[in-house]
C-alpha cells in the first residue's frame, strides 16, 4: 500500500498526471491510496471516498460519485469548481446535527440532527437522509 498525501500540492495543471503514472511506475504491484483536495486528481482514480471532518459522506467508483453526487456536500464541492460557476457553499447554521455538513447543508432537517441512515444506490454508498 502506497499512501500519496497531496502529492500534487503546489504543481501546474499538467504536472499532476505525470505524478500518479510516476507512482503508478515505481509500485506497480501496490494499492494507491491518493488524500487530497484536488477533485481534478481524484478524477484520475478509479474510487473516491469523500470524507467531512473526518466521516464519510459517499463512497464509490469516482465516475459515478463525481458525476451524480447523492450527498449535499459532494454536490457542494463540485459546485465550487472554477467550471461550474465557484457556487459558494450555503451559510452556516447555529445548531450542528450528526452530518458534520448539517450547519451548512440546504436539505437538512431535523432528521439530520439525530440519526443519518447510510445508503447504497449504484454501487455509491453515501449517508444522507435523501
């Protein structure tokens, strides 16, 4: 198992690539575990695990999670992108639920508050109330 923590932090757009086919090369037999913040990199792994403060909130193979995202956050961070308008995520609430996203999220509920079913549609496992 490789674990590659942001290893594109700070390069051009076109370098990024050329990392993971580097990693990809030097550990061909490994399981690569990417962490980063660049949605742009995640594209290029066949998984993504979007996590909020440290909990998962979807699960599953990157093209269908990135291209139909179930959980508000998802959705939210790939409404930011420079492509898709940088959207802002929603304004903080006062009150803090179980789904570390609650404060922000414009589907909560108070549902959300205490109990946040996990789900699977798809192969994509998210929790969310949805």
């Amino acid at each position: 198992l490789v674990i590659a923590d942001e290893p594109t932090g700070g390069l051009e757009d076109d370098r990024k690539g050329e990392i993971l086919l580097l990693l990809n090369e030097l550990f061909p037999s490994a399981a690569l575990l990417v962490i980063t913040h660049d949605i742009s990199l995640a594209k290029e792994c066949d998984e993504v695990i979007v996590l909020n403060q440290g909990k998962v909130m979807e699960r599953g193979k990157t093209s269908i999670v990135l291209d139909k995202p179930r959980h508000p956050y998802t959705k939210a961070l790939i409404d930011a992108l420079v492509q898709n308008g940088m959207r802002e995520t929603p304004r903080l609430r006062e009150q803090r639920g179980e789904c570390p996203f609650y404060n922000r999220c414009i589907c909560a509920s108070q549902e959300c508050l205490h109990n946040i079913p996990t789900k699977k549609e798809d192969g994509v496992t998210y929790t969310c109330k949805l």
